[in-house]
C-alpha cells in the first residue's frame, strides 16, 4: 500500500524569505502540495512558488474574493477559514491529508510523516499536533519551550519555571498551547477551524495525537520581531482582547500586555521578554529539569537555497 500523500495550507502575510523558508521547510519533509494563499499583493512570493511544482499559490485579490462569490473578509481569521475551504477542495485527490498552519509554524516529525499518518486508525478524521514555542538566542541552535498536555501538570510546572509571570501563563507560552491539526481530505462535511476540525456536528471525530511530531512556533523568536508585532497582535491578532485567560483567575494576554505598558513601557515588555521568551542559560536549565527543552537546527537558509535556488 503506497505511503500517504500530505500537504499545507496557509494564508501567508510575510516578506518573501520568510515565505519561500515556510515552503521550502515543509518541501524538505516531503509535503506533496503546499496550498499557500498570499495575502497581499507579494508577486515575488508568488512567482517563486509558481514555479515549483509541489507549490500551488493564490493571489488573494478581489478577483480571487469575487470568483467565491464574496467580499474580503475583514478578520483575518475569517480570511483564513475561507482559504481553508478553498484548499480542502482542491487538495481532495491531490494529496490524502493537509494540516492548515501559519507561516511562523513549522512541522518537526522524528520519523518521516507519511509513516505517521499511515499508522492512524481509519476512525481518525484528524490527528492533533503539539508546539514548542521558540525561544530567542544567537544561534544557529534554535531552543524551544514545550509543555504538558495535561492541566493540572502544566500549571504546576509553569508556576515553578516562571514565578514572576507564571500565574498569567498557560504552560509560560504566549501563543496557542492547543497545537494544530492535519486532517484527512475527501471527507463530506469537514470544515476546517484554527485549532480544530468538525464534521457535521462532531468536533475531531477519532482525533489522535502525532505524539513523534512537534510543531515548531517562531512566534517571539527575536525581540525586534515580537515588538513590532505587538501592536497589532493586541488589535486584531493573538492577544486581542475578546479572547480568554489561559488558565482561571489569570488576566487574558491583552490585559497582561495593557497592564505592562501601562506601568512601565517598552522597558517592562522588554523584561517580561527577557525572563520568558529568551534563551537565558538559566530558563533552559529549568526547562530542561522538566523535559520541556527542544533543541533543533532549522536551516532554513540552506533549505531555501536548495528548492528556491537564487532567491
């Protein structure tokens, strides 16, 4: 029986390397189609995917929003669910799984995926994969921080690492700890979410988890990169302010960011970002003593020059 076919799914906003890095990445693994929906007018980005054959890009224009019959949607998120559903369609035949992620996640399996996905049960419509969230540091190691899937063993754990900030921390991540799924195509009524997947009115029917697969999140991996993403992460992005605290009793991300600004700045985010975001021999010790450290080499230079070569 041949190995399964897998592909990506992402609506991408992003300087062009940054771009041809995610696709080149996930063409090292082996993905068979990369579905990746450019949302700005990036046509350098597009015509270096064009012309890979595993690439399958769109320019999410307003020619793109009329051919489906809609305006652009003004939440990205919901720009995301649309583009999500385009590419379930076209992907159904092309390849027998696809896993809808963000230009800053990259998949990080410690066996050959297709081997992976070929052992889940028929029953499994979608299996579930975990993130490390990355830590900033020199180089060329990139460190990761993990956590616990189980509550209880999360909350304690983020306590004891981060005492200062720990109580406002859902296992000391800034980003999602739900991870992301990859789901199977040609199922009639699967739609698609951020962290989940229905069919019909059941959420991750079978669901399993991809326990030999992380899910590696660039999502504060320098601090130039996280503060000029701050702003907008607070409006209308990750820390925006009708989503809820990550653990009980604790201030949502929004309010832990507002209440930092407020009582000292740049100066107090830059300290909040140094004790929790940042590769300090101390934090990867504690993490370490938890088995939450995650060491790796992306390469993601090499990798790009290798699938895209001159860019």
């Amino acid at each position: 029986m041949a190995a399964p076919k897998w592909g990506i799914v992402a609506t991408i906003k992003a300087p062009v390397t940054e771009v041809l890095n995610f696709a080149a990445h996930h063409l090292d693994l082996g993905a068979h189609r990369l579905f990746l929906y450019l949302d700005d007018d990036n046509r350098a980005a597009f015509d270096a995917l064009k012309a890979h054959p595993k690439c399958r890009p769109v320019m999410t224009d307003d020619a793109y929003w009329r051919k489906l019959g809609m305006k652009r949607r003004v939440k990205h998120q919901s720009r995301q669910f649309e583009n999500a559903r385009h590419a379930y369609d076209r992907a159904t035949g092309q390849v027998d799984w696809l896993a809808h992620i963000d230009v800053d996640e990259f998949l990080w399996p410690a066996t050959p995926l297709a081997g992976q996905l070929a052992a889940l049960p028929a029953t499994c419509m979608g299996a579930r994969i975990r993130p490390a969230e990355a830590l900033a540091g020199p180089g060329p190691v990139t460190h990761f921080k993990a956590c616990a899937p189980d509550r209880p063993t999360r909350d304690r754990q983020t306590a004891g690492i981060w005492p200062d900030y720990g109580a406002h921390l859902n296992g000391g991540f800034l980003s999602h700890v739900a991870g992301k799924m990859i789901y199977r195509t040609g199922v009639e009524g699967l739609k698609v979410q951020i962290h989940n997947i229905w069919v019909g009115d059941d959420m991750n029917p079978g669901e399993a988890t991809l326990t030999d697969t992380m899910l590696l999140h660039m999502h504060a991996e320098s601090w130039d990169s996280f503060r000029r993403a701050l702003d907008y992460r607070l409006e209308k992005g990750s820390y925006r302010a009708e989503l809820k605290p990550g653990r009980k009793g604790a201030l949502t991300m929004h309010e832990l960011f507002g209440t930092l600004i407020a009582e000292g700045g740049d100066e107090a985010i830059r300290r909040f970002y140094d004790r929790v975001c940042t590769a300090s021999p101390d934090l990867l010790d504690r993490l370490d003593s938890h088995g939450l450290l995650h060491s790796h080499r992306l390469n993601l230079d090499s990798k790009r020059e290798r699938h895209f070569p001159g860019i």
